[in-house]
C-alpha cells in the first residue's frame, strides 16, 4: 500500500479505537448507585449491527497493520491491472478520508472535507449506497421468519465484506467498484 508509517498507524488506531468504541459500547453497564445514569441496553435490536460493525472496523484496521509489503508477485500483477483510471491518481489525503466512506454516516467526513477530489467523491457515492443497503437490510430484517433467517444474516455478512472490502481498498488508493451495489450508486449518482 502506499501509506506511509505514520498514516497506517494513525489509520491502524483510528479503526481499532472506534471499533472498540461499537463493539463494547453496547455491552456499557454504569453504576447501580446512581440511577440517573443506569443504561440497560441489552434488549436494543442494533446491538449485533454495532458488533459487527465494530469488528468489521477492527478487521480493516488489523488488515491494513499487516498488509505493509507487497510480494513480487503482488506488484507485477498490479502493474498487469487494466482498471480504467479516468481520474487522477489518489493522493494520501484522499485515502485518510476516503476509507471513512465505508463507516456507517462517516462519509460525510470525504464528502465535505474532500468534495473536489474525484476519488473521495467515487467511495462516497458507494458510502451512501451501503448505508441504504444497511438500513434496508434493518427494515426487511424483521419480517418474520424470512426476514430473522435469511434477509438478516445475509445482508448482514454482504454488507460487513463490502465494508471490508472497501475499507482496504479506499485506503489503498484503489478504486473498487462494489458487486451489485457499486453499479447503483454508480446509477443513482451520476
């Protein structure tokens, strides 16, 4: 990847501290003594959507941790890519912010910070379309039984590996075009 040391640590505990923030958060018990501050979320139905979006977080920030050298191999078949490139390259501003595109509302962060950068602009507009995805897969995920055993969980693991996926890929520089998802917002956002 073309990030330097100080970027992919930033990036590295940026990604871990605010999975953690999701994934713990929900489990936040406070003291019994004071019941002004008492939070019992345990029975809140986002719970498991806040894990795993937590997880998918910590799972993006440990893959871009690891993934600092490339193989020979790697590099050649990168330069046989034939991924068109209409605008110009990614410069390391725009994958510190584009990779935020994939967080839940956080592309908003690219879309007002980096409005004229045709790279944000790109991993925005997929931003935008995997939280409708999101809050889809939320409403049609209560249609009983249909939607508890099948909408649920595979919108649910669709949606964290395009997460995944375009985490690694924004902060790489890289201009990954979503499967089924990529080619509507590519639609909806000309």
């Amino acid at each position: 990847m073309a990030l330097n040391s100080r970027q992919r640590v930033t990036l590295v505990v940026t990604a871990v501290a605010v999975g953690c923030a999701l994934v713990f958060g929900p489990c936040i018990k406070t003291s019994e003594y004071d019941p002004r501050f008492r939070m019992e979320r345990e029975d809140d139905p986002f719970n498991e959507l806040l894990v795993a979006l937590g997880l998918a977080i910590i799972g993006g920030g440990l893959a871009l941790a690891l993934g600092g050298k490339k193989s020979e191999s790697s590099v050649a078949a990168a330069a046989q890519d034939t991924t068109p490139q209409t605008d110009a390259p990614a410069t390391g501003r725009d994958k510190s912010l584009a990779w935020l595109s994939y967080v839940g509302i956080l592309w908003l962060a690219p879309m007002l910070a980096a409005k004229d950068s045709p790279f944000c602009r790109f991993h925005v507009k997929q931003g935008i379309t995997l939280t409708i995805f999101w809050f889809a897969v939320g409403i049609l995920g209560v249609i009983p039984f249909v939607g508890w055993f099948i909408i649920w969980p595979a919108g649910i693991l669709f949606g964290l590996a395009m997460a995944i996926m375009g985490i690694i890929n924004a902060a790489g520089g890289k201009r990954w075009k979503m499967p089924l998802l990529g080619g509507i917002a590519a639609r909806w956002f000309k």
